[in-house]
C-alpha cells in the first residue's frame, strides 16, 4: 500500500521544505527560492498523479498505445510560467528593498520601520 | 531528490541559487523519467536557466549572505509538520501512482489522446490541448507573463541617463579581455542557439516544445549575448522599448486570433473557422498562438533581464562614485 | 553487422561511463579545486563524447543522429571553454592552487556540513 | 454579438491593457482606460439583465464542449459580482487621473493604467470562468498585477508590503493550486459543474476532505480571515490611493466568491457543511476577526490603516453569514460584498482626495479638515455611518439581513455579537470625526482646499448610491436573493 | 547496457551533488553544477534511448545549451567586488559558513 504512494510522499517532504523555507527563513531571496521550491514540488506532485505505468510521453507516434496522460502536463506547463513570473516580480521587490532600505533581512526591515513609525 | 534540505541549510545564497538550478535540472529530469516532456523542457529551461539567471541577477544586487538569526522556527515547523501531516493523510485514499484505472486517465484525458489527432490534427497531444482545448488557459498564461513583466518595468525602469563613465568603459574592456575564448565560443553558439528557439517555436507541434520554450531559449540566447558583451551593446541592437512594445504585440497576436474567429462567426478562440477546413483551421491558429506566445515570453523575458541588469550596472557606477547621487530614490 | 554495432556501441558506453564514474569519484576526493576541476573536465569530455558515439551507434534513424552530433558539438565546444572560464575566474579571484600554500595539508577540506 | 458577452468582458480589458502601450500620453491612456471601463460596466450590466431574465449562460472557448475544453459559465451570482467589480473600476477609474498625476512620476502612468486593466482582466476571470485551473491562472493574473499596483507606493514601505503580499499570496495560490490538483486526481476533471457531479461518489475520501482544506485556506489567504489577514493593513495603506480604493473593493470580494463557489456549488453544501466543522471554525474565525480587527482600529494612527482593519472585519461579516449556511445568510453575504465595496471604494477614494490635498494620511493631520474640504469629509462621515450600520445607509440594510439570517438560525448569540462589533465600529469611525470636526486646523494648513472635481463626482457617485441602496434596497435585494436562492437550489 | 549505464549516470549526478553541497568554494559549486549539467545531458539521451522514444533529443540539447549560459552567467555576476575570494586556506572556512 505504501509502495504505492511513495512518489507522492516525496512530492510531499520536498513541498514541505520549500514552505518550511518560505516562513521560516528571513532572507528574502530565500525566501523566493523557498517559494520556488513549494511551486515545482506541487509541479512533481501534479505530474505523478499523470503517470500511468508502462505509458510513453504524451505524442502521437505509431506502435505506441500507451500515453500517460496529457492534462496535468499542459496544466503544469502554465503553471510553470506563473511561477516564474512571480519569481521574477518578487525579485524585482527585493532589489527595489534592498535599494530603498539597505537590506533584505526581514527582521531588519520590520526593525526600521518601526524606527520610522516612531519618528513620525 | 533531497537536496533541498541542503537549501535550507545552506546559507550561502549563491550555493543556494546553485543549488536551485541543480533541483531544478533534477525535477526535469525526474519529468523525463514520467514521461513529461514538454514539462521536462520547459522546468530545465525556466528552472535551471532563466530563474537561476534572474536570481543571480538579484543577489549581486542585494547581497549574498543571509544574516545567521533564524526567528521562531518552531511555529515554522509547526505549521509545515501541520500541513504535510494533512497532505500525508490526504494521500491514503489516492489512486496508486501509475495505475491506469485511476479517475485521472478515465474521464477528460482519453479524449485528448484519442481524438485530438481527429480533431486538432497535432500530434503532441500537450500542444494540441495546450493550443486548441485549453487555449484559454495559455491565453491566461501569456496575461500572466506580461503582467509581471509590466510590473518589473513599473518597479524597475530608470530614468533615462545612459552616459557611459569612463570607468564603465575600462571594466568592459577589462572583462572583455578575459573572457576572450569564451566570447569566441559563444559568438558561434548564439546563432545557433537562436536557430533552435526558432527550431523549437516552430516543431512544437510534433516534438515537445512550442511557443513558451522557444521563447525562453531565445531569450537565453541573447541574454548570454547581453553578459558577455555588455548591456549597452546588447541594447543598441536589441532596443528595449521596441522589445517592450513586442510583448504587446505577443499578447495581441494571441487575443486578435480569438476575436478573429468571433468576427467569423464562432467562439472566441475556435480555430475551426480560420481556414475552410477545421484541422487547417487548427493548425493555423496554434501556429500563430505559439508564435504570440513565443514573442511575448521572449521579450518579456529580456526586457526584465534588461532591467536587472541596468540596475546592477546603475548600483555599481553609484558606488564608484561615492554618494554623488543615490541612484535609487531619484524616482 | 547489427551485432558489430552493438557491441561497439555498448563498448563505448562502458568506457565513456566509466571515464564519467571517475571523474565523479575525481570531483569528490581531489584536493583542491584546480585538481577537481581537472578531475571533471577532462573526463567530462571524453566520457561525455562516447556516451553518445555510442549511441549514435545505436539510433534508428537520421535526425537522431543529427541530433545526437548536435549534442556533441555542443558539448565539445562547451565543456571545455566553460572549463577554461572557470578557472581563469577562479585564479582572478584570488583563489589559489594547493600547491601555493607549502605549510597546507592535502585530501580533502573538511567541510563543516 | 450578444452571445459572446461573457466573452467580450474578460478579453476587453485584457486586450486594451498591451494597446495602453501604444498610446503615450497619460490622459490619452486614461481616456481609453476609462472607455474600457465603461464599457465592461455595459456589458455587465448586460449580462446581469440577460441572466436574470434566461437563467444561466455558459460560453464554450475554442467551441470545444465542456469538461474537455473551458467554459465560461455566468449565472446570477457572477452576474452580480461583474457587476459590482466593473461598476467599483468604472468610478474609481475616474478619479485615477488626478491622483495620479499627484502621487505616480509621469513615466509609470501608463504602466499603471496596464497594471489596472490586467488586474481587471484577472478579477473578470476569476468570476466569469467554470474551470477551477483557469480560475488559478486569473488569480494569477489578478494577484500579480496587484502586488505590483501595491508596490507602485511611494513609501518605500509599499515595497514591503507587497513583498508581504506576494509571499501570502503565492503561498494561498499554491495551497488552491494542490487543492484544485487533489480533485482533479479524485475525479479525472476541471471543470466546474463536472466536478460537482463527480464529487458526489469519491466525496468520503479523505483525499477530497484534504483537497477541501487546502483550497479553503489558501482562499482563506486571499480573503485576509482573521489570523491570515497580516498582509492586508500593510498592503492597502501604503498602495498609491487609487489603488487601495480599487483593490479593498474589489479584491477581497473575489475571494468571497470563490469561496462561495467552491463550498455550495462545486462541493455541495451537505459536503461543506454537515461533513466537516467548517461551519463552526468560520463562524468563530469571522467573529474574532471582526472583533480583532476592530479593536486594532481603534488603535490606529493612520486613517488608511484604520479602514485596513475595518475591511478586514467587513470580511469577518462577510464569512459570518456565509457560514450561517441558510439561505437568508448568504444573501446577506451577497448584499455586504455589493455594500461594503461600495462604501470602502467611496472612504478610501475620499482618502484619497485628502491625500491629494494635503499628502498624508495620519490621523493627526486631519484636524479641521470637515470645515476645510467639507464635502469630502461629509462623504467620509457618510460612508463611516455606512460601516457602523445606521438606518438609511447600506451598511444597515447587509447587517440587518445578517441580523436576520443569525436569528432564524436560532443563533442569538451570534446576533447580538455582531450587534457589538458595530458598536465598535462607531469609536473608530468617531475618532476621524472627532478630529476633523472638532479641532483647529494645523497651523500652516489654513489654505487646504477642496478636493477636485474629478475626485468629487466619483466619491458622492458612490455615497449617493450609499444612500440610495440603502432607502431604495429592491434591486439590490432582489439580485442577491435570487443568487443565493439559486446557491441552494430553490426556484423562486 | 543502457540501464547500466543510466545507473552509473545518476551514481556520477549524486556524486557531482556532494561535491556541490559541500563546497566549499563558490567555484567548486560552479564546477559541480556544470559537471552535474553535462551528466544530465548524457541521462536523459541515454533514457531517451531506454524508454524506446529516441525522438525527445532536443531536450537534452537544451540542458546543453541552458547549461553553458549559467555558467557564463554565474561568471559574469562573480565579476562583481562581491565575489572576490580570499585566498585559500581562510576561504574554506568563509565560504562554507555553514
């Protein structure tokens, strides 16, 4: 029963890493990494439940009967473009943070802006 | 598969970034393995290549230690242990993996493996779902692209100052200089690597690829271009703000396909219509979504690399010339 | 014939992964960086290059082929000028050969992961 | 042209958003945004009198039929949210131009206009589509575009803030992006209506109980319920003005939405409600959110961050009657989502006229302001009596139906809480009064003027409409109800 | 032999991993995600030929190409100040500070 799921599993353990990553971590490249990370795991996930043993990859040829199936791949495909396309913004945040407050450490930054709400 | 726990612990942010690129080679891999081509190509190509880049691109912008405190990991872990726990029990009831009697390959999908060669007439059955079924969804995809890349425009964009200091020029050359035999090597490759987006564009229907892959590989093409020989250089021939009006373009092309087929007469979107016969209609209207799409992703792309890029290259001139101007709050 | 290639071409593989094989095992038990990069490229090269003559040997038809002779020019022209480029930026940045440091120890640095 | 209507809303905004690009100058884009606008508004209401007079729409894309391709599919309920969204859009693109001609350098104004558009185009998405993977791409698309409208903000705290949000957000799409996975693995679907069909024999499973969880919580994300509310203040008082006015309208509300659409119509309200807790955790979260987030309030120096925290007990309204779980109550969930946008998108589009004048937001700042630029500050105090729920404004007529739905649930207890939190709402609201009204004007500040016109028109645009959907409650009644109904299944 | 051959592929790839992980300088990393780069390539056309669709080379040919830009890209960026390495023996300590 358990042989069975084990793709899963691991799709699982690496989702929770990236998450682990994403709340934990103070840096906000990690963080991007973390979330990174989270995304393709989810991708792995979405693409095991497509597998079907002794399938080919999802192309027409001859001779071959056995596809796996095609939906979880046009669905990741997408999604993969979201993902990259939050990465790319949220990395344009960090560089903007780091130019307007001199650094990219969560705590850091939550520091200075309580310096500044007390200032004002 | 476990190399991300050697994210976590790493702290080094460029090893990280590494090794991002490594997991996401290896997840491409694991996708050829489940027979996900087109997935493969593109998580390789987004996942290990571009990504990295725009990665790289940020650290040495912001710095690549992460500062040794780590706050409340406990709550952290608790949350995450709550989650996996729920997604482990979620597990228990799931069609085995690989079983061909599974919900998934009984309802939606045979159709697409059945009759799309009837009814789109493409035999990459992710292209044809990709173009044709789910069009929608890849219309979305490209909204999406643009979306962030306005938005790296709207958070990036200098203003216009492009005078090269003298020193820019030096460290050029400099850089130039050593990285002589690679520059050779690349000024062979960067046609070629262009032949194979166009390649990859354009056999998408028959192999895996299609317009999303080739844009990026285009895009990685020139970007070598761009790190080798300069952004400047890299910008006379590619203008930016053409590059910027192309994924207009991209996006329109795409749109302008759907309300071509409402104007004649079908919804928005049914290839059907485009031609007298349906499957030359299909052929016709996946060939020029990808093309959207593949124009779209390829400038977007560059124009948000561009950006990083000037920004990097705007901080450094800064820090040569000590606190004459800050670069960042002129604005 | 079949049988000529096939054998040549499993011929090829074999040395090509073991030449692989070694330059993973160079790559974690050379000293220093220079000596791993030797390790690895080297080997990387050749070990890459016969993996795919052998199977070029073994493909059915002619775009495979060309693919495949693709793929080796690629990596012929690649491998080695990344090589080149790694270490000349290495040496640029100030990271020197083991040699440099008479009072070093050899093997392997501990590392504290 | 009339069959493709659900069509034309979605894709509309999304063309013009590139077609921005070709237009330079700043009015001319603001123009054409606002065209756009309009014109979606048309359509929608289009669509809303077609709905209610045929019943449901559903449009094929690429004419492929359902479960194998993706269906647009309007019924009453989405009719009414376009409605409203395009409506909010509409009026406060209106103001745009002045504001941002004020807060934004010249060289990002067409950017934004694009931003605001491809933000539309999302929200449209999300409502208008039938297929659950389409509706993460829209989110997508809606959410990118507003973290980048958020960072547009001049403080540099903006940027933090839509990091914050960005990261939130990301992580709810991911969690709806599993969720929407685990079903399609459980039933071979995507689709919508199919799903709901299929649910119904691999609903004991514990892989759909799972997949129920994710997308409730990353819903939940997205919809700041109380303790996943953090990114919310932040995001909404640093954003340029017209943005907060647009998004604290209309975002949230999407939310609402989706969460409504995924509990009663893909899963089945005896699925959502009698086999899991649901019911109970939503109504205890959305009553300490409302009581949180309007205790935080009170506390707040910054008037944007004020009307943060109260949207976030809005929602806490909002989740109250939707968990309720009787008809009554989700009409009455329906009726605050059309209230509450429209008195959040009049206060904060008055902010941002104050912010237009005197370019600040602290509390302190608004000393005798009500005489200053007493219209403005009027519609303020209007759209704050809205919020606490007086006779006459909408913010009564949501709450009182809440009061309703509450009691013939037999739960009194739940009545007479959310009776409390409004008393709340009257210290929060009473302290920007208190301060406009009566106290000097700052020194220095004697030559504030009124706000523009440009800014004027929308705002009592929306708190006439205050009043009037709140005297005049037919229409607005009537829409609500019939979606609700058709939600549970009853024919009127 | 091709499974074996696979075998030995992803023994060399775990291989190329240890070294990236452990570092311990910035270059080594470089130089095991491109030695790791290139046994990709060889896996996947290696697998390619497995799993009988020898047709799907052109990924293969992308993780080539993809693979050469990363490194020149990471070069490039360790131009900056930032990378600068100290000289050796301090520098395993540094870089490896975890």
């Amino acid at each position: 029963m358990f042989l069975g799921l084990y793709n899963y599993w691991i799709a699982i353990l690496l989702m929770m890493i990236g998450f682990y990553i994403v709340i934990a971590h103070g840096n906000l490249v990690k963080k991007l990494v973390g979330l990174t990370i989270f995304q393709t795991s989810v991708f792995i996930f979405y693409i095991s439940v497509g597998v079907v043993e002794r399938g080919s990859a999802p192309i027409l040829a001859e001779g071959i009967s056995d596809y796996s199936n095609p939906l979880p791949h046009v669905l990741i495909l997408t999604a993969i473009v979201v993902g990259i396309a939050t990465t790319a913004l949220g990395l344009a945040l960090v560089i903007r943070i780091k130019e307007s407050y001199g650094c990219v450490e969560e705590d850091e930054i939550q520091k200075l802006d309580q310096l500044n709400e007390e200032k004002s | 598969m476990v190399i991300a726990i050697a994210i976590v612990r790493t702290r080094n942010l460029l090893a990280v970034v590494m090794l991002s690129g490594i997991y996401g080679l290896l997840s491409a891999c694991f996708f050829v393995v489940v027979d996900a081509v087109d997935v493969a190509f593109t998580e390789a190509s987004v996942g290990a290549g571009i990504s990295g880049l725009l990665m790289l691109a940020a650290i040495t912008i912001t710095g690549r230690k992460e500062a040794p405190k780590r706050h409340k990991p406990f709550l952290a872990l608790f949350v995450v242990l709550v989650t996996g726990g729920m997604l482990i029990y979620g597990t228990m009831d799931m069609p085995y993996f690989g079983a061909a009697d599974a919900p998934v390959h009984q309802h939606v999908a045979p159709r697409y493996i059945n009759e799309s060669m009837q009814e789109v007439g493409v035999p990459n059955i992710v292209t044809a779902v990709l173009g044709s079924y789910r069009a929608f969804d890849t219309l979305g995809e490209v909204a999406v692209i643009f979306t962030a890349g306005i938005g790296v425009l709207s958070l990036l964009t200098l203003p216009r100052r492009r005078k090269k200091t003298s020193s820019d020029e030096a460290t050029e050359e400099q850089m130039h200089e050593r990285h002589m035999v690679v520059r050779i090597v690349s000024k062979a490759l960067i046609p070629f690597i262009l032949l194979f987006a166009l390649y990859v564009q354009f056999h998408g229907d028959f192999g895996p690829g299609g317009g999303f892959q080739a844009g990026v590989i285009f895009a990685a093409g020139i970007i070598l271009y761009t790190m080798l020989f300069g952004l400047d250089t890299a910008q006379k021939v590619f203008n930016p703000s053409i590059i910027q009006l192309l994924a207009a373009v991209g996006l329109l092309l795409y749109a302008s396909v759907g309300v071509v087929s409402m104007i004649n007469g079908a919804n928005f979107l049914d290839y059907n219509v485009l031609a007298d016969d349906p499957i030359d209609g299909q052929h016709i209207g996946i060939l020029i979504i990808e093309l959207g799409v593949g124009i779209t992703v390829a400038s977007v792309m560059l124009s948000i690399f561009f950006n990083f890029d000037a920004r990097r290259q705007a901080i450094q001139n800064s820090n040569k010339q000590k606190g004459e101007q800050d670069v960042s709050r002129t604005l | 014939m079949n049988v000529f290639l096939e054998i040549s071409s499993g011929l090829c593989l074999l040395i090509g992964c073991f030449l692989c094989f070694s330059g993973g095992i160079g790559i974690i038990r050379f000293p220093d960086f220079y000596t791993r990069m030797h390790a690895a490229s080297v080997t990387d090269t050749l070990g890459a290059s016969l993996v795919l003559i052998g199977l070029m040997l073994q493909s059915p038809n002619g775009v495979v082929l060309m693919k495949l002779i693709l793929i080796l020019m690629c990596t012929l022209f690649i491998n080695p000028s990344a090589s080149h480029a790694l270490a000349k930026a290495a040496l640029h940045n100030g990271l020197l050969p083991l040699q440099a440091k008479p009072d070093d120890q050899g093997g392997n640095k501990p590392s504290k992961l | 042209m009339l069959a493709h209507l659900p069509i034309l809303q979605v894709v509309v905004p999304l063309m013009a958003a590139p077609l921005c690009w070709f237009l330079n100058r700043s009015k001319l884009v603001w123009i054409f945004a606002l065209l756009v606008c309009a014109a979606t508004c048309t359509n929608s209401t289009l669509l809303l009198i077609e709905v209610m007079k045929s019943g449901t729409i559903t449009y094929e894309l690429g004419g492929w039929e359902a479960p194998w391709g993706i269906e647009l599919r309007i019924d009453k309920l989405n009719a009414f949210l376009l409605l409203i969204i395009s409506t909010i859009a509409t009026v406060v693109m209106f103001a745009a131009n002045t504001s941002i001609q004020k807060e934004l350098s010249e060289d990002r104004h067409t950017l934004f206009y694009s931003l605001y558009l491809l933000s539309l185009t999302g929200m449209y998405g999300i409502v208008a589509t039938g297929d659950a993977f389409n509706v993460f791409v829209f989110l997508e698309i809606s959410s990118l575009s507003a973290y980048a409208l958020i960072a547009l903000g001049n403080d540099r705290r903006a940027l933090w803030a839509a990091f914050q949000y960005l990261i939130m957000g990301t992580i709810g799409a991911t969690f709806i992006l599993i969720g929407i996975g685990m079903l399609y693995q459980m039933t071979g679907t995507l689709n919508m209506s199919d799903l709901a069909i299929r649910l119904v024999d691999v609903g004991h499973t514990r892989t759909v109980f799972v997949a129920f969880a994710f997308l409730i919580v990353g819903l939940c994300l997205k919809l700041a319920l109380f303790p996943l509310h953090l990114w919310l203040p932040n995001a909404y008082a640093y954003a340029p003005s017209i943005v907060t006015a647009f998004l604290a309208a209309t975002s949230t509300k999407v939310a609402v939405y989706l969460l409504i659409r995924f509990t009663f119509t893909v899963f089945g309200i005896s699925f959502s409600f009698t086999t899991l807790p649901l019911q109970s955790i939503l109504m205890v979260l959305g009553l300490v959110g409302v009581f949180v987030a309007s205790v935080t309030a009170i506390y707040q120096q910054n008037v944007k961050h004020i009307l943060a925290y109260s949207s976030i007990a809005q929602v806490g309204y909002m989740i109250i009657g939707y968990s309720i779980n009787t008809s009554t109550g989700v009409m009455a969930t329906l009726l605050h989502l059309f209230n509450h946008a429209l008195m959040k998108s009049a206060l904060f589009l008055a902010l941002g006229a104050i912010m237009y004048r005197i370019g600040s937001v602290q509390l302190s700042q608004f000393q005798g302001l009500g005489r200053q630029m007493p219209l403005t500050m009027s519609a303020i105090v209007i759209g704050g009596l809205s919020l606490i729920g007086v006779p006459l404004s909408v913010g009564f007529i949501s709450k009182w139906y809440l009061l309703i739905a509450s009691v013939e649930a037999g739960m009194w207890s739940v009545a007479v809480l959310i009776l409390l939190g409004s008393l709340l709402a009257i210290v929060y609201i009473w302290r920007i009064v208190e301060m406009a009204y009566f106290k000097p004007p700052l020194p220095g500040r004697e030559t504030v003027k009124e706000a523009p016109w440009t800014f004027l028109a929308p705002i009592w645009a929306l708190v006439i409409a205050n009043i009037y959907f709140g005297i005049d409650t037919r229409l607005s009644v009537q829409v609500a109800q019939a979606a609700s109904q058709s939600l549970f299944g009853i024919n009127p | 032999m091709l499974a074996a051959a696979t075998i030995a592929i992803l023994v060399v790839m775990l291989l190329a991993i240890i070294r990236c992980i452990v570092g311990p300088t910035l270059y080594d990393r470089i130089l095991a995600f491109n030695f790791f780069g290139t046994k990709a390539i060889l896996l996947i056309s290696v697998l390619g030929f497995l799993m009988g669709r020898p047709e799907f080379l052109d990924i293969a040919l992308v993780y080539a190409l993809i693979n050469f830009i990363s490194v020149i890209g990471v070069l490039r960026y360790s131009d900056s100040a930032e990378f600068k390495v100290t000289p050796y023996p301090p520098s395993s300590t540094q870089e490896s500070d975890k």
